[in-house]
C-alpha cells in the first residue's frame, strides 16, 4: 500500500502531521511569523534611540569676491549626541513595546485560526470520502435491484411501474454520488491549499464517535473567556497601546534635554595630517535644551487625537466582548445539538440498516412492494448519510469552541 501511494505521490496524512505540515510550509503561516518578526525589529530600532549618536560631517567651500581675490576653506566636525531627558523617544519605546506584545497576540490568533481551517478542511475531507463510500454502496445495491426488477419484468413477474421506479432510484444514486465527488474535491483542495502542497492527499485518521458528553458550563466558560481568548486578549492591547499614546501627548509638551561632545577643525588649505588635526581641533560640549513652544497647535491636535483613540478602543473592546460571548454561546449550543443530532443518527442508522433487512426479507416473500422496498435502501442511505454528516460537525464545533477558547484550549488540548 505505501509503495502505491509512493508512485501516485500521494501524502499519507494524520491531522497531527497535516498540522505540523501546516506550521512548516504553510505561506499563511510565515506571513503571521513575518509579521511578528517586523515588529520586533521595530522595537530594536526604538529602542536605539536611547543610545548615543555620532555625526560627522565634512565641507569643502570655495569662496571669490568681485576684485578677484578667492578663499578656499576646508572644514570637518564629529560629535556625539545622547538624550538625557526626551519623553517622546521614552514613550515611543514603551509603545512599541506593547506592539510586540500585541502582534505576538496576534500570531498566536493567526495560527489557532490556521489549525481551525486545517481542522475543518480535514473533517469535511473525512466526511466527504465517507459520502463517496456510502454512495458507492447504494449504487451498487441500485444496481443489483436493477437487474432484479429487470429480470422480472422480462418473464412478466413486475410492472413497468416497478421497472420506472428501480431505474430512478438508480438514476438517483448516481447524481448522490456526483454530488459527493464535488464535496470531496472541494474538501480535498482547501486542505492541500492550507498545507501549500500539490500531491493528493490521503488521510490515515478517521472519526470515532465520543463515549461520552462532559461539558464545563458555560458561565465558567464565560468567566475565563476575556482572559484566554486572543481576539479579546488584543483588543485589550490595543486599548492599552492607546492609552500610552495618550500619556505620550501629555509629555510631549516638557522640554527635551541632551548632551553633545564633539570635535571641529577648519583649515585654508587640505593636508593629511591627524596629528594637525588633533593639535588644532576645536573641542565643544554642552547641553543642549528644545522646548516645543512652536509645536504646540500640533501637539494639542495629537493629544485629542490620542483621547479620541482611547475612547475609541474601549468600545472596540466592549464590541468585541459582545461578539465572543455570542460566538461562545452560539458554538457552545451547537457543540451540544451536534452531541444529540450524532445520538439520533446512530440509532436511526441502526434502526434503518434492521429495516432494509428486514424488507429485503419480505420483498423476496412478496410481502411487500418494490417500491417499499427501494424507500428502505434510500432510507438507509439517507441515516449513513445524516449520521458521518453529524459526526464531523461534531468535530467541526469541538474544532471551533477550541479556536475560541484560545490558549485554554491548547493547553489542555481540546480537538
């Protein structure tokens, strides 16, 4: 079986591998990783800011005046610059730290959503296959009831009716099958897009029904939400960032005090000779004190600019605590519909596959109809089809609940 899979290059996947694959290659991924790393940068460079700077500068002027006569003059300074008290450089370092911190959140949410698609890529890849599988079989018994109404009506034992009525019902299993290739293509090209592969894919997991149903209530699970939930996580970090803003157009208006050391020289003529330049340099130091007296129409702006922004995040974090408490809700009530409609699936599933026995059974004794008869294979059909269905919703929720409980649910490993 390996070396087949070998020749037709197709990836032998579990959802464990699929979600290390997709943590390795995927371009969504290293765009999320990018991301994270630009902003790093960012802060370095801030941060930068505190250490001193050196300058150097060099000048050749040649000057002439109108009775013929020129000057030449050669001129170089280098100087040392370093912030003593700057309020703009120490709060632009504070803010781009919380950046970071804020981009980490938000890394952390692009991969937890990454393995949500590659989660739901892969259950809809399983329940699709499964569609195709059940498909496949009731053609087959289409098929054989085919030939047996054909038969039949030949030597006269059936009606054209019934011959119609085997036909359709064949007809029928063969759109239920076109319709599942459609569904397992699809499924199978989000997964391989997610994955950023080519080679076809074929999936080693399958899903196993749940012994059993535990859940944590949903008001403790809605205590904790704001704290592990990292579309909540950065919406607290931007109100955050927002606020050091604001505190940053309030110090904005204090003065900004440094300190210069540095060397000139200036000479009528160019000779390389360091030990001149040493003996005749001129040495000045100093401190230097801005005070932003012309700045302040535009320092008054950035303040109501940075209060606007702080009362702008804080109803965009209540917005967003209202729109995960819904989405917790929602999901969490269709995690527990997704429990019981797999309960009534099985049990309808057995019930329908007794049921096309039996009428298997009484078909042949001429106890039922032919028609009777082909409604109970669709029937079970049907309850296949209803209960894979219900069993990879089943996993797409738990998938879904896990994606919004964020670092709770990766760390106790909900899947």
């Amino acid at each position: 079986m390996l070396v087949f899979l070998l020749f037709l290059q197709v990836d032998s996947l579990s959802l464990d591998r699929a979600i290390t694959l997709a943590l390795s290659q995927s371009p969504a991924y290293y765009e999320s990783k990018i991301t994270l790393e630009k902003s790093r940068i960012l802060f370095y460079q801030t941060f930068s800011n505190l250490l001193p700077t050196i300058s150097a500068t060099a000048a050749y002027t040649k000057s002439e005046y109108p009775e013929g006569a020129s000057f030449t003059d050669y001129s170089g300074s280098i100087t040392l610059n370093q912030s003593i008290f700057d309020l703009d450089i120490i709060s632009s370092v504070f803010i781009s730290s919380r950046q970071v911190k804020g981009t980490q959140i938000q890394h952390r949410a692009d991969v937890s959503n990454l393995i949500l698609r590659l989660k739901t890529a892969y259950y809809n890849l399983i329940n699709a296959r499964e569609l195709l599988y059940a498909s496949e079989i009731a053609i087959k018994r289409a098929e054989e009831n085919l030939k047996l109404i054909e038969t039949k009506y030949t030597i006269g034992a059936a009606s054209r009716l019934e011959l119609l009525q085997g036909e359709v019902f064949h007809l029928r299993t063969l759109q239920d099958r076109a319709g599942a290739k459609t569904l397992e293509i699809t499924a199978h090209e989000e997964l391989k897009s997610i994955l950023g592969i080519h080679s076809d894919i074929y999936l080693t997991d399958t899903l196993i029904p749940p012994d059993t149903a535990k859940f944590p209530s949903l008001d403790s699970l809605a205590l904790i939400l704001e704290k592990v939930n990292y579309n909540m996580q950065l919406a607290q970090e931007l109100r955050n960032i927002a606020k050091l803003d604001l505190v940053a157009s309030y110090l904005a208006f204090l003065p900004r005090v440094s300190f210069f050391y540095g060397y000139a020289y200036s000479a009528d003529s160019f000779i390389l000779d360091f030990q001149r330049y040493r003996d005749n340099a001129m040495k000045n130091y100093g401190i230097s004190v801005s005070f932003p007296i012309f700045e302040i129409k535009s320092l008054v702006f950035n303040y109501l600019n940075a209060k606007k922004e702080v009362q702008l995040k804080e109803f965009s974090k209540k917005q967003a605590l209202l729109e995960t408490e819904k989405s917790l809700r929602v999901t969490y009530y269709a995690l527990v519909e997704a429990y019981e409609s797999l309960d009534f699936a099985k049990k309808s599933l057995e019930a329908a596959t007794e049921a096309s026995a039996i009428a298997k059974e009484q078909y042949a004794l001429g106890a039922i109809s032919f028609l009777d008869f082909l409604t109970t294979d669709k029937d079970l059909y049907d309850s296949r089809v209803s209960y894979t269905s219900s069993l990879s919703n089943l996993y797409i929720q738990r998938a879904q609940l896990s994606y919004l409980l964020g670092e709770l649910a990766f760390s106790k490993e909900w899947r």
